[in-house]
C-alpha cells in the first residue's frame, strides 16, 4: 500500500541520519516559486507551493512526507468513490445503458472522476514543485550551481560520482 512507502521511506531517512539541507540556502521562497515557475520547471500552484515551504521550514522534509501521505490517502477515498460509482453502474451497462447514464448525468461519474482527476494533478504538482524546492536548496548548500542554471560552472568536466544506499 502506498502508505507503507511513506513510512519505509521516513524509517530509512531516520536510519541513515537524513538532514535537510541548511533552510537558510533559501530565504525568499515566493521569489524561488516565481524563477522556477518562469523556467517552466515547476507548475503554478502557490497554495500548493505555500503549503509545501510552510511546512519545510517548520518540520523539514519529514513533514513534507507527512503531506505527501494525506495526499495519497485522499486519493485513496476518491478512487475509491470512482470504484463505488462503477459498482452503482453495473445495472446500466447490463442494460446497455451505461454511456447514456453517464452522458445525460443519471450517475455521478463526471463528477467523482473530476474529483480524482483533481486529487492527481495536485499530488503530482506538489511532489514536482516539493522535488525541485529540496533539489534547489540542496545545490545551493552542495555549490552546485542552481536548477535555473543549465549546469553548475564548478562542475563542468568533472567527475560526477552517485551514492546509492541500499
């Protein structure tokens, strides 16, 4: 279940010893949504955007995880009232009425899809804009350029190694 990756995920962070990277490599977090935004590397959302560098600053990226896992749960409930609707619908495809049902509003099907439609674009965007506001700080801290930059100038021909933890 995706809740089970959350927690799997903050259980590793404790592990390892996870740690932000230093909240003060960004102090003007409307100034960064805007640059982001104008790149066109991040979706405009700033209730989404607000919401997301609120709780950076006040619980870090475990409370970001906290987010992410009421998101998930709300898509959960409205898959889940998608499915219930199908169920409902099962007569008027027997029928061989279903489109129809669906067409002249007899099931509220538009509705609760436009209702998990919406539930997917906002849990996509936070995890866009929260993956490029962690990204961002964490170049800003390493000295490693900037995501509104093509390439950090103090990286160019070096060679770049990867940590993985397992």
């Amino acid at each position: 279940m995706q809740m089970d990756a959350v927690d799997l995920l903050l259980k590793k962070m404790t592990e390892i010893g996870y740690t932000d990277p230093s909240r003060s490599t960004v102090t003007d977090y409307r100034q960064l949504e805007s640059e982001l935004t104008q790149q066109g590397l991040i979706p405009l959302n700033t209730p989404i955007w607000d919401e997301i560098s609120r709780t950076r600053q006040t619980e870090a990226f475990f409370g970001v995880c906290r987010l992410f896992r009421e998101r998930l749960e709300g898509l959960i409930t409205a898959t889940k009232e998608v499915e219930r609707i199908f169920e409902q619908a099962i007569s008027y495809a027997r029928e061989g009425r279903l489109v129809a049902a669906i067409d002249e509003n007899q099931i509220p099907f538009r509705q609760s899809f436009f209702r998990l439609l919406t539930k997917m674009i906002e849990t996509i965007t936070m995890f866009a804009q929260s993956a490029a506001m962690s990204t961002e700080m964490y170049y800003r801290q390493e000295g490693y350029g900037t995501l509104l930059a093509q390439q950090s100038e103090s990286m160019v021909g070096k060679d770049v190694r990867v940590m993985v933890y397992e």
